[in-house]
C-alpha cells in the first residue's frame, strides 16, 4: 500500500467518514509556537511539539512497525479554529510505518495505536481531546506533499473513558463510531474500507 494508491476517505453509511485530513494540515511548529508557561509548568499539557512525545512512546510505536512524524502536535480548536499552539486542549498526532505495511496490519493499528496513546488523558488532565492518523508507506512522490491519512481515530476525554483499550477490539472501535451520538470518530481511507479484510471487521461490529 502505497501513497500514490489512496485516495481520500469518502462518505458510507457504516461508519463516520469525510474527506478531511488528519484533523487539519499544518503542523504545530516548536520553533514559531509561543511556550505558555503556566501550561508547561504545571504539566497539564503535553508538549506542544509532536515529537518531543517521542521519548515516551516512540518505543510503543517502533514495536508496531511505526514511528511519529514531526507534524501535528497541540491544536486550539476554541471557537471552530484550528491553529497551532502551546496552549491548545487537542493533541493531533500522525505516525508512518518504519518499513513496508500490509492491510491487516493498518486494520489492527486502529486499536494498537489508539492502545499506545491511551493514557493522555491520564497523563495530562487539561487535555480535551486527541486524534491520530496512520499514514501511507513513502513512495517517490513529491515529498512536499502531505499524504493522505489511512485511517484516524479521534475521542475526546469523555469517549475515551468508554474504552477498556487492553480489551477493546478493532470491532469494537467501528462498532462505536456507528453509535447516534458516535462513541468514537473513525475514519479511513476509500482504499481501506472497500478491502474484504476491512469489510469483514465491518460486519463482525454489525
């Protein structure tokens, strides 16, 4: 699976799709963000870059077959915005594959990386919210280009707290994301969601 080979996560019925990316398209910069100390200080909030997450679970990821990319990090979403900053209450993360990565690989991640970061809500009480995106395999493509997210899992601290994440299933996830009002936002990819495997996750929630 490759980045040229997906496309952008289109509308079904089953599940909460869009076409959006990974919450949005700029990532929080650590050498233009504006450090609140307060924030900082009393560790209410992680770190606003995302890679300075990496000491605390990059070796989770790296067990996955996966690692953090240098976007995203904390994102003010106060009065529907979406910008960069020291101070904002969501953490938006994306993670890449080391090496090659099949289907039922990025299936399972749905719940393994969801597992990994399950505990920011613990670890930083004015925490509010978090999403995280798998992202394709790197191809020879324009490297300016951002790549399409394969799949993302979104919750804020409420959602999260539904979930017994050393338990729950990939079927479960989907099975919440159906919910009226979702239990979860999940989205994947056009590619993922027409694949038998993903079909077959689909009707195991149903």
């Amino acid at each position: 699976m490759t980045r040229a080979r997906l496309v952008g996560a289109g509308a079904a019925a089953l599940l909460a799709i869009s076409v959006a990316g990974c919450s949005g398209d700029d990532a929080a910069d650590p050498a233009s963000t504006t450090t609140t100390t307060e924030a900082s200080s009393a560790g209410a909030l992680p770190p606003a870059g995302a890679l300075d997450l990496e000491p605390i679970y990059g070796a989770a990821l790296a067990d996955l077959g996966l690692q953090l990319t240098d976007r995203g990090g904390l994102i003010d979403r106060s009065d529907g915005g979406y910008e960069p900053s020291a101070s904002g209450h969501h953490l938006a993360l994306y993670v890449e594959p080391i090496g090659d990565r099949t289907v039922a690989e990025y299936i399972n991640g749905i719940r393994d990386v969801a597992v990994v970061f399950g505990d920011v809500f613990e670890r930083w009480p004015s925490l509010a919210s978090f999403d995280v995106c798998q992202e394709p395999v790197e191809d020879d493509g324009d490297p300016t280009t951002e790549p399409l997210p394969v799949t993302q899992i979104e919750a804020t601290r409420e959602q999260a707290s539904t979930f017994d994440w050393a338990t729950t299933s990939v079927a479960d996830i989907v099975r919440a994301s159906r919910e009226e009002p979702p239990g979860i936002i999940l989205r994947v990819s056009t590619e993922l969601i027409n694949d038998p495997a993903f079909e077959a996750v689909v009707e195991e929630a149903t």
